[in-house]
C-alpha cells in the first residue's frame, strides 16, 4: 500500500516548512510561474538578519526564485520527477532589500530544455525594483533508490499532494 | 529559526581563508517537508553557509567596521544534494579585496568529495545611502562568533591567535 | 607577447559576459556598459575584478570612475562639466570617447557613456604601460 493512498497523510510529511511562496498568481505550466511572497515582522531568523537592520537575507529570496523554477518544472510534467535538483545558479545579483511588511512579486520563465536540463530566468521584484535576478539550471531527478523500495512513485505522489494542498487552485494561462 | 548557516569554524585565517562545517539534521526546520519523504537540504542554504564563512573572513579583515553584505553570486554549482546525516565541510578564501567590496571563491565537500562550487561577491553598504549604523548590537556578531567556534581556531596573519576585536 | 586588439576585445567581451549575465552577441564594440547592457554601481566593482584577473592588471577607481572631478565645482558649473573640467577629464581618461558627452556635458550622464570599445582601449593602454 502505496503513502498516498492511506488514510489522513500527516501533515508534517506535506508542508514545507521552508516555503518561500505564499501564493501562486499566474501559472503556465512548465513555461511560467508568477507567485508572491510577503515579509512578515514576526519572522524568527529577522532576529539575527540583522539585528538592527530586519531584511529578507538575500539568499532567502534566492530561494524564493528556486522555489517558484522547481513548481514551474513540477507543474509543467505533471509531477513525473520525483525530484528536481537545483544543478547551477548564474549572475545572481541582489538589488535592494526587503523589509518587513513589504511583498515580492516572484517570476520564473523557462528559457530552454536539453534532455532533463532545464533552464530559467528568474526574478524577485517590489514595486519598481528589482531585489534579486538569477539564472538557475535545475535537472529532472531520480533519487537512486532501488526498484524495491518504490520511493520514486511515493515521492512524486506526496509532492502532487503538497501543490495542491498548499497553492489550492492556480490561476492557469493556457499553455502558448 | 535562527539564520546561523555554520555550525563551526575549523579554520580562520586573517585576510586569507577559514573553513568550517555544517551538519545536515533531519530535525531542521527548512528540511521538514522540504521535499516529502526524501528530504535534503535546501541547496540555496549552502551558499548562506559559504556566504557567513566568507563574510566574517571579509568582515574581520576590516576589524569588523564595514557592513559586508552578499551582493553577488557569480556562480554557485552543485554536484550532490545535502541529506540528513551529512557533514558538509566549507572552506573560502579571499580572492579580492576592495574599498568597496570583496570577492571570495569557495568549495563543499561531504565525505571527501566536492559537493558545491561557490563564487561570492561582498559589498560594503555605502554610508551615503545607508547611514553609518551598525547592522548588528555590540555583542551580538560576538555571540554568534562564540557560539560557531570562531576565536579557538581564529589567528591572524602571522598565526597568533587572533584578539577579540573592540567592534564586536 | 602582447595580446591583440582582437584577443583583448574577446576577454573583455567574456568579462562583461560573466558579470552582467548578458550574451555575447549583445556585447558589440559600441554598445553602452550602462544604457545598452543594463551594469549597475554594483556591476562595475565585478567588472573591475573580472579585468585584474583576465589581464593582471590593477585597475583604480578613479582611472574608470571621475567622480572627483565630476563633483568639483571648478569643473562643474549648473549640472554640466566646464571646459576645464572636460580637459580634467581627457587627462584622467585619454581612452574614452568623450565626443558625445561633450555635445551635452551633463554630469548625470557621464556614468551611461562608457562603451565596449571604451573598456577595451582602457585595457589596452594599461598593458601597454
């Protein structure tokens, strides 16, 4: 008996705590990926980043544009990798900072696929200004375990299962 | 969550290079969930880790005065993911140093092989724009410099235990 | 040896490649660092890097950056470098092309003026130093 299919999955193995994505805007699937992500005062790191300068850490809104690539892959092969690795990250440049109460408006475009390489533009933007760019190339995974241990299927079961219960329904563009 | 990226120092070298490590546990807030039933360690955190090695390496090197901020990544590669049970072993030199911003380049190994490749890029926040405020309470970068090893491995250039500086 | 115009015109070319993620073919002898290939203030601290490392060169701030004399007030008179501060500025920088820039010599302007072929002269009278 497959994960997925027992009753009432905890949800501790569903919800990424790590998220950097509160809400999904605009999906093209495997082509584009709008989200949003607002910085709340109440986060806990602020304390150390900075002590007397609260900001998003740069590499959090890295994340962020890491985040928003990987679901624009997932979406777009309706959830066939059980994994998506993060392989290189290019010209990342921070612009600004981001401070509490303030909201990001996160896009991912694809620019090419060569066999399981994918690669895509990304950015972060607030108002007029753009906080983080980068150029990510991420590779459709295995994990490697063995036939027997059916950890593919059930990985990529649970990540479906995340989408859904974390983003609901997505705007959706038609696919171009 | 704290935003302590290192768990220790094992090398520090004054304006030259440190070393530390970064233990990779199943508990982790940013590991739960992170990729279910297969967990790892975001890859984006392994450049923080790099970054705050790199960025004391910089930070000290001015006696701690200047505000070293990651303005940059030229290029961070990735060979293998972090798992919970790894220890990730980061080791960062200085390339460059600037009136205005630094550059380091920086490798992780887990197990004896190469993990991640990282080039970083510091600017120093420029006081026109950002005041002359200190990013950090007196004490506080101290504390966090205790609490990852930093002054029982840290010697300056001669390799004589480095002094705690006055703007910690 | 002495690399050629043409050698150095392909590692600048790399440089500005590598620090502000553009392609190659966007970077042509004429076109502007700033307007044409979007480098910001903390672009120009990359590119200075990626120059030292790919000549072995030592590139100072003020060789690439004026802004001493762009905010002298004997060489600036409502906005705009005098004819003083335009010969200042040859002395300081005998590579650039200031033809442009003297038409309108507006100081805000000054930092969209650098081109390609501008860094690549730079270069050059640096190795040839």
């Amino acid at each position: 008996m497959s994960l997925a299919t027992s009753t009432g999955v905890p949800p501790v193995l569903i919800e990424m705590r790590y998220r950097q994505l509160d809400e999904i805007t605009e999906l093209e699937p495997g082509r584009r990926l709008v989200a949003l992500r607002t910085l709340r005062s109440e986060e806990d790191y602020l304390r150390d980043h900075f002590p007397r300068f609260p900001v998003m850490p740069g590499v959090m809104m890295l994340e962020a544009l890491h985040q928003a690539a990987v679901w624009m892959i997932r979406t777009g092969e309706d959830f066939a990798s059980p994994v998506v690795v993060l392989e290189e990250a290019k010209n990342v440049k921070f612009g600004d900072f981001l401070s509490p109460g303030e909201t990001l408006e996160i896009t991912a475009e694809l620019i090419k696929e060569e066999g399981d390489r994918v690669t895509v533009k990304t950015r972060a933007r607030k108002a007029d200004r753009i906080t983080v760019s980068a150029r990510l190339v991420l590779r459709k995974a295995k994990t490697g375990h063995a036939e027997r241990m059916r950890t593919d299927q059930d990985v990529c079961a649970l990540v479906r299962q995340q989408f859904n219960d974390t983003f609901g329904d997505v705007p959706m563009v038609e696919r171009s | 969550m704290r935003w302590l990226w290192l768990d220790r120092f094992t090398e520090f070298q004054s304006g030259s290079h440190a070393t530390g490590v970064k233990n990779v546990a199943l508990d982790e807030e940013a590991l739960d969930g992170y990729c279910p039933a297969y967990t790892f360690l975001p890859p984006t955190l392994i450049i923080e880790g790099i970054a705050q090695l790199g960025g004391v390496l910089v930070s000290e090197h001015f006696d701690f005065e200047k505000r070293v901020v990651l303005a940059k990544v030229g290029k961070a590669v990735y060979h293998a993911l972090g798992r919970p049970g790894d220890q990730l072993r980061y080791a960062v030199r200085i390339d460059s140093l600037q009136e205005n911003g630094a550059f380091c380049s920086a490798t992780s190994h887990c197990d004896g092989a190469l993990q991640a490749e990282v080039d970083l890029m510091f600017a120093f926040l420029d006081p026109s724009r950002f005041g002359e405020e200190s990013l950090f309470n007196p004490g506080d970068l101290l504390g966090m410099l205790r609490l990852m090893n930093f002054f029982e491995v840290a010697v300056d250039a001669e390799g004589r235990p480095l002094a705690i500086s006055e703007n910690l | 040896m002495a690399p050629t115009s043409d050698e150095v015109f392909q590692k600048v070319q790399e440089a500005l490649v590598d620090a502000l993620g553009v392609d190659d073919d966007e970077v042509t002898p004429e076109a502007t660092l700033v307007g044409d290939l979007g480098a910001e203030s903390i672009d120009f601290l990359d590119i200075v890097f990626k120059l030292e490392k790919a000549f072995d060169i030592q590139i100072p701030r003020e060789e690439l950056s004026p802004e001493d004399i762009l905010t002298n007030s004997q060489y600036v008179e409502d906005g705009k470098v005098t004819a003083e501060g335009l010969v200042e500025l040859k002395k300081r920088m005998p590579w650039a092309n200031l033809e442009e820039f003297e038409k309108n010599p507006r100081v805000q302007d000054f930092g969209n003026l650098l081109t390609v072929q501008d860094m690549v002269r730079y270069v050059e009278s640096k190795l040839a130093a």
